[in-house]
C-alpha cells in the first residue's frame, strides 16, 4: 500500500469529479485487494445512493442487485453506522463487502465489492489498509465539492462585479444626463422665475416712490399681481411633478358629467383666448355616456394644459376640442380627446421629445413665449395614470393636434347630482312636527353655528358643547332626541363619549337608544365602520349639508320633511380660474358662495358672521400647525390639519379645505416631507381667502 499510495495520490490530483475520484479509488483497491467486481455508491441529496462505478462495467446489475437485497434485509443501513467492513454471504457462494465511504462530517457514499467464497475473513491489517484508502477517497470527495463550490463562488463573483461595473457605467451615464438636463432646467427656471419676479419687484418700486394717480396705481397693482400669479404657476407645475414622480398620487373614482366638465373647463379659459382674437369650440359625441366614474379634476387639468398651450402658441384663427368615444370594454369606458389649434406648429425632431421633463420645441432662455417645460410632462404622466397615452401630430406654421386616450368607468346617471336652472337655489327642508331637543357636540365654533343655523329655523332646540366630557355629562342631565357628535374633540373624542353614553344607557335600563349620529371629516368606509362598532348609528361626513342632516332627522327620529325652494339670483359664485398656491388646477373654488348660502338655507345675510367665525378660529389652527410641524409632532400636524379641513369644508374655502386634506392625510401616514411647503401653501391660500371675501365686502378678523 505505501509503495502505490504517490500512484494513488497522483491518480485523486488528476480527477476532476465524483466519478473520476471512486474509479482512482477503485484502481487502488484493486493494487491491495483480490475483488471479482466492486464499485461505489454515491449519496444523493435526497438520502438515497446511486451506483456510480462499477469495475469491471458488466458487473453493473449484478452489483445494483446484490446491493438491494442488503438494503432490503437492512445490512446496508447497518454498514452505514459502522467505521469497518461489514462481510456478508450471498446466494451465489460469494462474499459481499460493504464499507462506508465518510468523513467525521458525513457520508459521502458507500463501497462495494465481492470477493471469492462465502465465509471470508480479512485481518486487521487488510481492514486497516481498506478503511485508509475509503478515508482518502472521502476526504477528496469533500475537497473537490468545496473547490467547485469555490470556482462557482468565484464565478459568479466575477458576473457579478461585470453586471455592478455595468451599472455604474449606465449610472454615470444617466447621471452626466441628469446633469445636462438640470443645468438646462435651472436655466430655464432662472429665466422664467426672474420675469415675473421682476415685474413684481419693479412695479413695486414705482408704487414706494409715490406721486401717482389712483388709475396709475391700479394698473402697476395689476401688474403686480399678474406677475405674482405667473410665479405661483410656475411653483405649482413643480409641485405637481414632484408629487406625481415620488409616487404621492392618487385619483379620485366620482361620478360626473363629462360635458359639464368639458364646457366648465373652456369657460375658464375663455377670457385668455378672447383676448387674443380666438374662437375656442368644442364637440361632444353623442355616444359618449352622460355619467362617467373617475377623476374629473385630473381631466380638466390635462385639457387645461392643453387647451392654455394652444392659445399662448396661437395668434390667430380657432382652437378646437373633440371627444369621441374609442371604445368600450365591459364596464370600461375609453374616450378619445382632441386639441387642435391653428399655431405656430411644432418640427417633427420636437415632436418627440415635447413630452418629456423640463423640455420644450424651442429649449433656448431666450425663446418668445416661455414656461417651465413641465406642463406636457404631467399632462403624460396622468394620462398613463388613467389608462390611456398621449401623441401630436404637428405640421411647422400650421398648426397641432393633441390627441390623448384616458380611461373611466361607465356610471349611474342617477349619482349625477341634479344641475340647478339658477346658480343659486337653496333648498330649505322644514319638519311639520314637534321640534326636538338636539345635543351638538364640537369643538370649533363655526361648526356648531351652521349645524344651528341649519336646524334652528326648524324650531329644534340645540345644546351645544365643546367636547366629549362635556357631552356625556350633558347627556346624563337631560333628555335628548338625537346627538350630533363630532369624532376629533379634545379631552374626549366622539368615540369615547358615545361609549360612554350607550354605557349610561344600558345602566339606567333604557330600552331605546338615543341615535347619535357622526360629525367628521373622514370620508372613509374604514372610518364609517369604527364609528358604528363605537355605538354610533349613522355617519355624516363634513362639510355639513342640510339636505342630508334634515334626512337623518326623517330617519331617525321620524319627522317628516317638506322641501321649500328658495331662490337668490343677485349673489355670484367666487371661483378663480387661475391654478391656486396649494396646486389646484382651477376646478376648486377660494371661496365657493353658493354652497355656503345653500347649507345657510339662502340667508346672505349670515355670510358675514359665518366668515368673521371661520377666520378667527382657523387663525389659531394654523399657528398650532406651524408649531406641530416645527416639533415635528405627527399627531399634532393631523389634529390641526383635521380641524382646518372641515371648518374649511363648511364655509366652502374648498382650496383650504383640500390642501389641509392633503397635509391631514400625510401626517397620518407618517410622511411630513411635502407638509412644509404644503404649509405655506395653506396660509397663502388662507390670505387668498381674506382678500376675496374681503372685496366683496365681508370683514374679516383673524385675531
């Protein structure tokens, strides 16, 4: 044995596998041993053994069956347990050796080898020598695993240092991009910031130097205001981007009228092509459905980019839109939009890339017509947000057309509500019967004053509070019909105390609970479903409506109702339909008249004390948001978020009312990221406010 063992070293060196190692091993035995046949077993992953060599080749089958009787009569199990050679007679007058072939940390196979006569015996130096080269065999089993292991290793470690390598090439590629298309934005921004801030500024200056004529003052007052607004678009196209490309943006699913939308949209735009000499029309196919489920505010947004484009870049002539209908698919409704203008036309090369961030047809700072190169770019990427896409198609000093596909659900037209034949008609719905003893509990004070102004022409008697402790403790001194109850109250929110009153109920042994009805501004099915497990028997979402809070009095309390129609044609509703700080893109009123006259039952004039209430309760709502922001108290920013949108809500200031949505909602989720500049959005808008209802001559007092 040690005169063949450099042999048999030599003969493991030169194996490349599991198979080349037995039949080295093989050939070794072979030198030391008179075996008729052997070969060796390989162990699978799976606990069974595969014969894998067999010497001489022919003795395969006789081996493989020899070996199934052994596992059978369970030797081959016994010689797995054992370091030696198990001896085993066979049928044939043969002997059959079996060994483990195994390192101290596991079996790698089993030998096997028949010798002549069926009572052998080998001496401990013959078992020795056999137990040496199967520990051999093992131990270079094990190494060549580990090897391949290491050369698999090693590979992938290369591919994988290529594929990184790749990256990082295609990384510095995208960011050198990056880099030429900031230093073009920047550019651009550098241009289109300074305009307006020049205007501003110089306008400015001439008005601080005095001596001028009140037509003089109006006109550079104007002017100023012109250029603030051109700045505040530029701000919102940004915002607007950043929000959708962080993934921060969600559409709405409500029903509405694509033609109202259509024609509210282009009215909004008439005056800007008026004034320019054009003529803006637009068609609706007949076979588009009256009622539509989706985001119309984002629809308008899109034709509102659009059609705005085609008036700056049209000097003459007519802009059209045309909606048809493309197909429709189950439930799924497809429509086709088309821009067309007669402008200045777009090149072909422009064409492909006008869609894209921070581009335009002409990218120059110097370029007569201006904007930010972002409008397009959104308009894509909330086309792609509703299921459809967008292209041009453009001839150079002839004119485009922008055709856009989007994608909506086919809707009920009876979710539509109902178009009024005046712009305000209030609906006064008044009980025929015994008047009822009603306790309110909320704690902003313009919130309890329309809810009273709502339900005292009535003759329902209100007893307001301001919490939840305070509305238990009312509750357990009086007798009440009903209980209005706000959900967000300090000291005892609405879910506690309503708790605690149906605790106080079932104590006294009342057999029929008092309905207490939810007050928030949640809108959620979630938060609908939290309210009715809290003991609550219906949930009214703010802003208030009357129509809907005189029907749960018929409801719960079974009054009937008749409807009185009340008309006013002299108020007019407030609406700017330029794009607001907070983003809105002109579908949201600063401050819509109407809905406040209609949840006031047509009385103008409580306007002035409902506005004179909103403005001297969320002066102090927002201070607090500034301070929770500042502590960066998540839960504080929602509280305050939470009480301006729904005192927002009822005095109709519905650009407050969603932007304070906007920042509630992501304090809720834990992300203050956007809330600072959603922040001063909010308190721009809130100035906004006091300057519109302040023309139309409400006094407003914020401290």
């Amino acid at each position: 044995m040690l005169a063949s063992s450099s042999e048999f070293q030599g003969d493991l060196s030169r194996a490349k596998d599991g198979e080349g190692i037995y039949k080295a091993t093989a050939s070794q035995l072979m030198r030391l041993f008179s075996f008729q046949s052997m070969g060796f077993l390989d162990s699978q992953p799976d606990g069974s053994f595969e014969l894998l060599v067999a010497d001489p080749a022919e003795a395969h089958d006789t081996l493989q069956t020899l070996i199934d009787a052994r596992v059978m009569d369970g030797t081959f199990a016994w010689a797995l347990n054992r370091n030696q050679a198990v001896l085993v007679p066979t049928e044939r007058g043969e002997t059959l050796l079996l060994q483990v072939v195994a390192t101290q940390s596991r079996i790698r196979g089993m030998f096997a080898g028949t010798l002549s006569g069926s009572s052998v015996a080998l001496d401990a130096a013959s078992l020795n020598a056999l137990s040496i080269v199967l520990y051999t065999c093992a131990y270079a089993l094990e190494s060549t695993i580990l090897y391949a292991m290491l050369r698999d290793h090693t590979q992938n470690l290369e591919e994988r240092v290529q594929m990184r390598t790749r990256d990082l090439e295609e990384a510095r590629r995208q960011a050198e991009a990056a880099s030429l298309a900031k230093s073009d934005f920047l550019a651009n921004m550098s241009h289109e910031i300074r305009t307006p801030m020049n205007g501003v500024m110089g306008m400015t200056d001439l008005m601080l130097q005095g001596g001028l004529t009140p037509e003089k003052e109006k006109l550079y007052l104007q002017a100023i205001k012109d250029s603030a607004d051109s700045l505040m678009m530029i701000i919102n196209d940004i915002l607007d981007f950043s929000k959708i490309e962080a993934g921060k943006f969600t559409l709405e699913e409500t029903p509405f009228s694509l033609r109202i939308a259509v024609e509210r949209c282009l009215n909004g735009l008439l005056v800007r092509a008026e004034e320019k000499g054009l003529k803006v029309r637009h068609r609706i196919d007949a076979s588009v459905p009256a009622c539509l489920v989706g985001d119309q505010g984002r629809l308008r947004q899109i034709l509102t980019n659009l059609v705005g484009n085609a008036i700056k870049f049209c000097h003459q002539g007519e802009i059209s839109v045309d909606v048809d209908l493309a197909s429709v698919e189950m439930a799924d409704v497809i429509l086709h939009v088309r821009v067309t203008d007669t402008g200045i036309g777009i090149t072909e090369e422009a064409c492909q890339r006008i869609f894209n961030q921070f581009e335009q047809a002409d990218s120059s700072t110097t370029r007569k017509y201006g904007g930010t190169g972002l409008g397009l770019a959104i308009s894509r990427k909330l086309v792609v947000l509703m299921g459809g896409e967008i292209w041009v198609e453009s001839r150079l000093g002839v004119g485009s057309c922008f055709h856009f596909t989007v994608r909506f659900t086919l809707g009920n037209e009876q979710l539509l509500a109902p178009e009024k034949s005046e712009i305000f008609a209030a609906s006064r719905l008044r009980s025929t019967s015994t008047p009822l003893s009603i306790l309110l509990a909320d704690d902003v004070e313009i919130n309890r004053a329309l809810v009273q102004a709502i339900l005292e022409p009535h003759g329902h008697q209100i007893t307001c509070v301001e919490d939840g402790r305070k509305a238990r403790e009312a509750f357990e001194s009086k007798q009440f019909d009903m209980v209005l109850m706000d959900v967000q109250m300090p000291e005892m929110d609405g879910l506690q105390a309503t708790r605690a009153i149906r605790d106080y109920e079932r104590t006294i042994g009342r057999s029929v609970p008092v309905p207490i009805v939810a007050m928030t501004a949640f809108a959620g099915n979630e938060d609908r479903q939290v309210c009715l497990e809290a003991g609550m028997n219906e949930y009214l979402t703010k802003p208030i409506k009357p129509a809907h809070l005189l029907q749960l009095l018929h409801k719960f309390c079974d009054r009937p109702i008749e409807t009185v129609t009340v008309t006013t044609t002299d108020i007019q509703e407030t609406s700017l339909s330029k794009k607001s700080p907070g983003g809105h893109d002109g579908t949201l009123a600063t401050f819509a008249q109407n809905e406040l006259l209609e949840r006031l039952g047509g009385r103008s004039e409580m306007i002035p004390r409902f506005i004179g209430l909103f403005c001297k309760g969320v002066f102090p709502q927002i201070e607090g948001l500034v301070t929770a922001l500042a502590a960066e108290d998540s839960d504080g920013v929602r509280r305050h978020a939470h009480a301006i949108k729904g005192s927002a809500g009822n005095i109709a200031a519905l650009r407050m009312q969603d932007t304070a949505a906007l920042i509630e909602k992501a304090a809720k989720e834990g992300d203050l990221t956007d809330a600072p500049q959603r922040l001063v959005a909010l308190q721009l808008e809130f100035q906004e406010f006091t300057e519109v209802v302040g023309a139309l001559g409400f006094v407003t007092e914020v401290k």
